[in-house]
C-alpha cells in the first residue's frame, strides 16, 4: 500500500499538496469550502496536527494570499481534492511566507493523504526553515519528515550546526519518534531531497501493519503531536524571531541556494505529481501560487 | 559493548587509527612490525576487506612517507596497539593522499577494534573523497561507515548528486547492505559528522547478537566485501582517475570546505579520544603525521 505514496509524493523540502480546514481563508470562502471538503476530505489524525500547527504560528502570518479555486481545488473526475494556502508574514517580520497543503486522492486499493507545512523565512534571517510533511498511503502506515532545513552548507559551517542544531537540542525530538518500535527510517528517493535536510531531520515510516489504524491515530494524536509542537517551539524561539548580521557575499550565496533548493523541489515534487493526480489545467493553476510564494 | 565504540570513535569523515599488515613498509620494517603486532592486534576479518582495499588502490600510490613510529604505536601500559600509514598519489594523479589506519584497545570488557581508509583527492578534481571506516566493539557487533564525501554544498549543485551519486549507482549498494536483517541505522553522535557524509552514505550498525561471532564474519567477508569493492570501483573509475574543469573562485571555495572539514575532524575525531587511549605522547606524534598530510 505504501509504494504509491512514495511514487506521488518525493516528500521535498517545500511541498505540495492538499486538506482539511483551513484558516486565513474569509468566513465566507471558510464555510463553502469546509461543508464542501468534509465530504471528500476524511479527517485524518494527522491533519489535526496541521491544523493546530498552522494556528499556532498564525500571529504571525498575514491572511491568506491565494484565490478560491487554490485554496480548494479537484480533478474533473472527483477522485482527487486539495488545498493550498498561502500565507505571508507580518511587515518586518523575519517570514517570507507560510504554504500549507493536504490533498486526499483515491488509488486503486485506497486513498493517499499528504498534508504539508513549509515556513520560510526571508534574508533578513540565515535561520533554518521549518518544514512538516506527513504522506498516509493507508490508514494505519504514512510518511513522516519534520525538519529545520539548513540555509548554509553544513560542512563549511560548523558553526551553524552549533547555533541552531546542536544547541536548540532537535537530534532528541527525532530520537523520541525513532524509537517507536512501529517506526523505520523513511529515505526519499530523490537524492537532492535527502540532502537538503539537517542532519537532525525526522524522515520515518509509521507502519502499525493490518489493523493498525487506531495504533496509527494513538502515535500521531500523542508522540507525533508532541515532536511537532516541540519543534514548532523551538523554530519559533530560537529561529522565526530573529534576524542576522550577515555580509553581503554571504547574503547573497544564501539567496541562491533558498532559490536552488525551491526550484528544486518544485521539480522533484509537483511538476513531476500534481498533472497527474488532477490534470494539467488544475496543476497549473495550483503550482503557480507556489511559484508565486517562492519569488 | 557498543557504548564504548562510538565514544571512542566519532566515525568521522576523516579518520584516524589503526591494525594488521601494512603496505608500503619497507620489507625490513614490515617483518618486524608484522610479527609484534600478530601477536597484539587481532586478525579480524574486517582488517582483511580494509587490507584487500588498500591493495587495489595501490597502483596509483606512493610508498609509504610516516615514521617507523607511527606505523606501528603502542601506549605504555601495552593495553592499546595502533598502525597509520599515509601514502601520497603518484605525481600529476588526482589523488591526494591515502589515509590508512587501524587500531586495537583493549577496555574492560574486551576490546575496540577500529580501522578506516581515507583516499582523498586534490584540487585538481571536484569527485567526492573515498571514506570507509569500520568500528567493531565485540566479535559480533560493528558500526560501519562507507561514503564518497561531497566536495560541494549538494542543495547548491544538484547537477554533482547526478554526476557522482545519481548517475554512478551509488545508492544501491547502501540498500543491498541495509537490507540485511542484522543491519540498522547507525548515527554518529556528531552532527557534523552527519552533514559531511552524502546522501548516499552507508551508516549502520551490524548486531548479530549473542553467540553470532560467525554470523559477523560471514557478512563482513561476503557482503560487506563486496559492497565495499563495488564502491572502490565506482570512484576509481568515476572519481580518481579524472580532473575537473573549475572557475578559480569556485575551486577555491572547495580548497576551502576540504580543509574545514578536514580540521573539524581531526578535532571531533581524534584529539579527543586518541590522547585518551595512547597517552599524550604517542597520540600527539601520530596526529603531527595526520596534520602533515591534511596539508
């Protein structure tokens, strides 16, 4: 059952797709949208981590930025629904901008539900972006990365690691999750994925095998939950608020590497998945909101 | 057992220290050395993959240029027996120097056994370094660590993942040896550590429990053997043998990384452990000829 999941999603470094309800929306668009989306949309476990996620770092985003048919979209043959929001930061904040995402779509012996977080800051900080991404390709298996992802080459700057890696003590969250005996080291197939995430980055299988779906529910409601919510509070404390003495040159490599990565992804992940899962017009439509986001 | 292995080691992307024949000797030396140590350093069965290693690499490698004195080391007590031997590549060949190191240390409850090959290459070339290093801390347990180490920030240069890892096939061997039941993820306590070592890389654990001394050197000889072999070939073929067309600037930045990396490891690696185990003297000797080859 997992193999589609890792053939949809690349699980990149900045995301992708869609579900749930979503905040920042107006109240109007909220309320068309939630009635429309319960119905197609199950209310997984873990899109309630998301969702009280988002809420979280929402002092600090602006509303949202994206028009309706992003902010909840399908493919013609009503098999695939997703949502995509994007939020910018505050004025002088140190956010570039939120892109948050879920999207269910049935396959032949189920349905995948991927839901994503990338928040990214801007030059103003050379701190690390936050990162959460979970890909359930069944109701009692899914995908898990949650990472800082590093701005800086890691091996030239040792001192980096230190700032914001070793002395924020991330590497114990990522022990907490791995030590569940349900849990596997999760690689991306794409070799540019995998190296553009820290060395203290969580990327696990949850497999709670054949009738594992309340096992499944119980992880991501209680130890997931809680990896997620620590992270969150160490990026905020110790990245999200703060800005950087930098010198140009640096700024700039800095820059062009936020830039590579995202281009990237966009490639890996959905220019590669979306067209298939909801045709060329939707996908589009929908990647050029991200693409927006990215600058 | 293994609790004193990864303090002692820190599985460093440049390594360290020391066991078995060495090549590269004089005849006279060798003799001399190779009856003492027979009867201190164990022969392990994975000393004669790292051995068989150096062998094929030879070609392409000067004689040895440490003194007798490093080539074989021992502490005072006599609890603690090493051997490194650096070999430098032939004139206008792209390789650097050759590394070569093995170790024997006996601690309360039996002893550490830790070996590693570094092949490091020049400025001529951009290709990765060949690292391999294996730490065994009882008869049927060991961590080993086998990567071609990046030379360039990877989510900066996805064209040198395709280039080095994608297009080389690389990722298959980490699999055929990760697929073994025995094998689980082994992570290096250093962060820095973890963010020298490529996507790539293979880092495990190899446990085959009580009694399972055999078991270890049926894998060691036959598995892992091969694995290491086939990743010898892949840089000898892709990586040692070629230059690289660089812009100054950007072989410059390069210079630069290799010799960060370089420095951090001797630091996480070897000043603090190898003083602990052969004394202030010995361990100061030993690193002078480390420091010398780093350049």
């Amino acid at each position: 059952m997992l193999r589609p999941v890792t053939s949809v999603s690349m699980a990149a470094p900045t995301l992708s797709t869609i579900s749930g309800l979503h905040h920042g929306a107006s109240p109007l668009l909220r309320a068309r949208t939630s009635s429309t989306m319960c119905a197609c949309m199950p209310s997984l476990a873990h899109r309630k981590v998301a969702r009280e996620l988002v809420a979280e770092a929402e002092a600090r985003l602006l509303p949202s930025a994206v028009p309706a048919d992003v902010l909840e979209f399908r493919n013609s043959t009503g098999t695939a629904v997703g949502m995509l929001d994007v939020r910018r930061g505050v004025p002088a904040s140190s956010i570039d901008f939120m892109l948050y995402s879920s999207l269910h779509c049935k396959v032949p012996n189920g349905a995948i539900d991927i839901t994503s977080v990338l928040i990214s800051l801007n030059a103003l900080s050379d701190a690390p972006h936050f990162l959460m991404e979970f890909i359930q390709g069944s109701p009692s298996s899914m995908v898990v990365i949650l990472d800082l992802l590093p701005r800086k080459d890691l091996a030239l700057h040792p001192e980096y690691i230190v700032k914001y890696y070793e002395n924020t003590g991330l590497d114990k969250q990522r022990e907490n999750i791995e030590e569940l005996p349900q849990t596997r080291p999760y690689r991306s197939p794409s070799l540019f994925v995998r190296s553009a995430c820290s060395p203290t980055a969580l990327s696990v299988t949850i497999d709670c095998g054949h009738g594992g779906e309340s096992t499944l529910e119980e992880i991501v409601s209680s130890h997931l939950a809680s990896a997620v919510k620590e992270v969150l509070q160490i990026w905020l404390h110790s990245c999200a608020g703060q800005t950087s003495e930098m010198e140009d040159a640096e700024r700039e490599i800095m820059v062009r590497r936020d830039q590579a990565v995202r281009l990237k992804s966009i490639e890996v992940d959905l220019t590669a998945n979306l067209p298939k899962m909801f045709g060329p017009d939707v996908s589009s439509h929908v990647i050029a909101e991200i693409r927006k986001a990215f600058g």
